[in-house]
C-alpha cells in the first residue's frame, strides 16, 4: 500500500539556519504530495503541495520539489524562524483515492 | 468564523465509560473524516463519510462509531473507552475533487484513566 517515512525528529536549530525535512513515499502510479504543517495547540494546515512529477510546492518561504526518480519530496526553507516551530508532515494521496496518508510527523524546534 | 469546529477540546474521562466528540464545518464541503493522533504524532485515518455515507472506515474497533446527520457534521462516539484511546482525535473536511485539501479542527485531547 501506500505509505511517507519521514526524518525522525525532533530538529533543533537556531534561527536563520537551513532547514531540510526529509520524505520518501511508496505508491503506485502518480500521487499528489503535500505538506502539512500543525503549530502547537492547532489542527493540521496545508503548507504546500504538488500534484505532478518535478512540480515545485511552495509557500511561506518553505518549499518542496516532487522527484519521481528518487520518490521524495523534501521540506526545505534557506532562513528559519522561531515562528517555525512545529511538527511537520509529509502526506501522498493516491491516484484516484481519497484517503490522504500521513507521515509520522518531524518536531521542529528554532531557537533565538 | 471557525471552518472546522469540534467539541470538547479536551475531555477526561474513566474506563468503561462511553463518550462523543461532535465535529461542525461552515465550508460547505461534501467529505468529512475522523483521524485519531497519538502521543507520538502519529496521524491515522479512521473514518470518512462524503454526503453522510461511509466511504472511508480503517480498521478501528466496532466500539467506535461515526454519525453524519448531515454533510456539515460528522460525529465520533466510543462506547467502553479503554486505556488505549487516549489520543488526540482530529475532525477535517475537503472538497472532492482533485488534489482536495484538508481542513483540520484543532482537534480533541482524550484521556482514559
């Protein structure tokens, strides 16, 4: 079945350093990829996503680039903020399926 | 105005007894689910109904039972909590449609005793 791995966490940085959060998926045919991101106390939100082969998901200066070759889809961001703290998800839906499977999440933690 | 509301936000209770989480969206969305987040952050699917039929159900114990009275509100009881249910129970909705997103409620912290 389908299925994320993510980086195990947690991440621990200071702020303005280079953020990279590893995701590989298993799945057959073309999912869409997406990252979501839940700040503490909150539900999920959606932070990117890409749909197609070499899309490049991008928003709040984090950003994430579908490589079909190597089946990843990377969290990366070159200038961290404390704001940034929270646990990250790595998430693949399926061609043609409904269900949205999660990785297990990665804690990031910036420190001033 | 909340797009995903649910209730309680967080809710005590003892072994054995039975217990609700109530969940409410205002997008107009077609598709709602339950997923169940453990102390590790691990996020699972349980349930999903699209226009108040069941079209997602994982395997989650028969004591878990999911109501949708309409497309706006997807419902979770659990008779006979066990130890094991303590989680953080999630309710979301989307669109169908391609590549929907998923809009989460802030979730419900549950602790068995």
């Amino acid at each position: 079945g389908n299925s994320v791995t993510q980086m195990e966490g947690p991440v621990t940085l200071s702020e303005e350093a280079f953020l990279t959060i590893n995701c590989t998926y298993t799945a057959t045919g073309y999912p869409s990829l997406f990252w979501y991101v839940q700040y503490p106390g909150e539900g999920l939100q959606l932070l990117l996503k890409a749909t197609k082969a070499d899309d490049k998901g991008s928003n709040k200066g984090f950003e994430a680039t579908y490589r079909k070759e190597t089946t990843s889809f990377h969290l990366e961001k070159g200038s961290v903020q404390v704001s940034d703290s929270a646990v990250y998800f790595c998430a693949l839906r399926g061609q043609g399926a409904q269900k949205l499977v999660f990785g297990q999440g990665t804690r990031l933690t910036i420190n001033p | 105005d909340t797009a995903v509301s649910q209730t309680p936000k967080y809710l005590v209770t003892q072994m054995g007894n039975d217990k609700s989480i109530k969940c409410e969206q205002n997008l107009g969305h077609d598709t709602m689910y339950w997923y169940k987040q453990d102390s590790k952050k691990f996020l699972k699917i349980m349930f999903s109904y699209n226009n108040k039929e069941l079209i997602i159900n994982e395997t989650v114990p028969n004591r878990f039972s999911p109501k949708s009275p309409d497309k706006a509100h997807l419902n979770l009881h659990i008779n006979s909590l066990e130890l094991g249910d303590s989680a953080v129970y999630f309710c979301a909705s989307s669109q169908p449609g391609t590549n929907e997103k998923l809009f989460f409620g802030s979730g419900t912290q549950l602790s068995v005793l």
